[in-house]
C-alpha cells in the first residue's frame, strides 16, 4: 500500500512564503490540487518530486522521509512539469527512448515502452514526427507518456491538459482514470472541470495554504444555500454583475437568467439552486480573479 505524507510543509522564498504548513496523507487514487495562479501548486509539487527541499515540514514515503530515499523515490516517481523540456529535431519516439535512457531503461525495453504509451495518448501515427511540427496538444500528451516511461507509482501533472482540446481533455481524463488504480495522480490546475470528473479527492489551496479537502460532493455541500437563480431585465444585467458574484448569464429576449453566488439571497424572486464546484471555486477565488483581471487591464 502507498502512503505519501506531508507534515507542515512549508516553503519560503525570500519575503514570500509560497507554501504555508500543508498536512495531508496521500493514498492510491486521484488527488486534484486545485487553486488560482500563484496559490502555491507548482512550488509544492516540486517538493513532493524532490526538485525543491521544504524550508521546514518533512514529505514522507511510506515513512521513509523522501529526501532520504534519493534514487528510490525518484524511480517511483513520474513527473510533468508546466513547460517540459523536449529536442524538437527528435521524433516522438526517439525522445521517448532517450528519456527512456535517463530513466535507466535499457534500449529494447525503452522502445517496448515507448511504443505502447504512444498508443496510450493516441500518437502512434506521429510516432517517427519530429516533435517540433507537432501541435500544442500533441506536445502535451507526448509529456504525459513521458512521465509515465518509468511505470511510476506516483504520478505528479503540473496543469497536464494546457493547450489541449476538448476532445483531447476527455481521452486525457479517461486515461488518468484508468491509470490511477495503483497510482497516487497528483494533478494541479486552475480549471475546475479538470478535477470535478476524475479526482478521488480534492486539495484546495490559498495563499499558501490549504483551504480545505474532501470529494466534489463534500465541497460544494458546503455551499447549500449560496447558489441563486433570478430572472431580470436586460437593462439591469450589468448593474447585477457588477453587484453579486455572477457565475452565468444568459439572455432571453429581454429578460437575462443570473446564476449568483452569494451568502445572502440576492432578490425575493430568486430561487434557491444545487451548488456546482465551479460556484465553490469563484465563491473561493473571485477576488484572485478580479486581481488578475486588474493586472491584465493595467497591461494591456
């Protein structure tokens, strides 16, 4: 049985403290980490693949502290960074086998392996392209195959589905699925569809740290009573939007249905509706969003 633990993990960067005191216990299954950019995903998950040392807190495999195990740990390990590196002269499988090499695999089974994972992200086809003719997408399922080469038994995706459609997100989700019956999957994103399909049990991260974990249903149970419907004029749709946390808005003739996140029942017609994951996460994260979206006006 699998067991990775963190105890009060922290990380500190000069002034900032990118990760703050984070405790769970991770067994076989799909964990999804969820947060908004910079809520300190990408920093933790280097120091579960061992490329960051925790400023204090330890990270422990089945009781052995990480750190300690050195080769042990990493042949464990299959990891997908943001932006994974790649020689865009290779071919598909000729990167494969040479990460392959890396990994200590011998030649035949390094080709073995890469044949069957190319098939796995649907890329047998491409398999002899040169990877720098190839498309977003088709990079990103090239580095899911490649953090699978080792057989790992922990399985680290920093945003794994960036730059794929959607027909490529629901293969990538079967595909985690599937592999997750003896895995611990650790994948983070800020697209909450991602985790609300495939993950066992979502963390969710804050500044830091961790705001609270449990399944899709025991989050968004949390906000009963918070998810609101109301029809209105067209005319008050951007005086309402600007007013409540407004998750959707569609218009019909010239009324607009509102769909609002809010603790406090926005108008006396409104009609109390189910909670999704998406409402939680913009209850959660909307001034993160609108900071972003501050930064962006300022740039632009």
């Amino acid at each position: 049985m699998l067991e990775l633990t963190l105890n009060q993990v922290s990380k500190q960067f000069s002034a900032k403290k990118a990760v703050d005191g984070i405790s769970v216990r991770l067994n076989s299954g799909v964990y999804g980490l969820l947060g908004a950019n910079g809520a300190g995903k990408t920093t933790l998950m280097r120091m579960i693949c061992g490329i960051l040392n925790p400023t204090s807190g330890t990270i422990q495999m089945n009781g052995q502290e990480i750190g300690r195990m050195g080769e042990r740990y990493r042949d464990l390990l299959g990891y997908l960074p943001q932006d994974f590196g790649y020689y865009p002269d290779f071919s598909a499988e000729e990167f494969l086998w040479y990460v392959g090499s890396l990994k200590g695999l011998t030649l035949p089974a390094a080709k073995g392996k890469a044949k069957e994972l190319l098939r796995m992200v649907a890329l047998s086809e491409a398999a002899r392209k040169k990877i720098r003719t190839f498309s977003g997408g088709m990079k990103q399922r090239l580095g899911i195959a490649q953090a699978m080469l080792n057989d790992p038994r922990v399985l680290v995706l920093d945003e794994p589905t960036a730059g794929l459609d959607p027909k490529e997100r629901v293969r990538f989700r079967n595909l985690i699925a599937d592999l997750a019956r003896d895995k611990i999957v650790i994948l983070s994103t800020h697209i909450v569809s991602d985790v609300e399909y495939i993950a066992d049990q979502i963390l969710v991260m804050k500044q830091g740290g961790l705001l609270m974990t449990g399944t899709v249903e025991q989050l968004t149970a949390t906000m009963e009573g918070c998810v609101w419907s109301c029809h209105i004029p067209a005319r008050e749709a951007e005086e309402w939007n600007t007013r409540y946390c407004v998750s959707n808005l569609r218009h019909e003739g010239n009324q607009v249905e509102l769909r609002i996140v809010s603790k406090v029942k926005p108008a006396n017609h409104a009609a109390s509706v189910a909670p999704t994951l998406e409402d939680f996460y913009l209850h959660h994260f909307q001034d993160e969003q609108a900071a972003v979206s501050d930064e962006e006006k300022e740039g632009a």
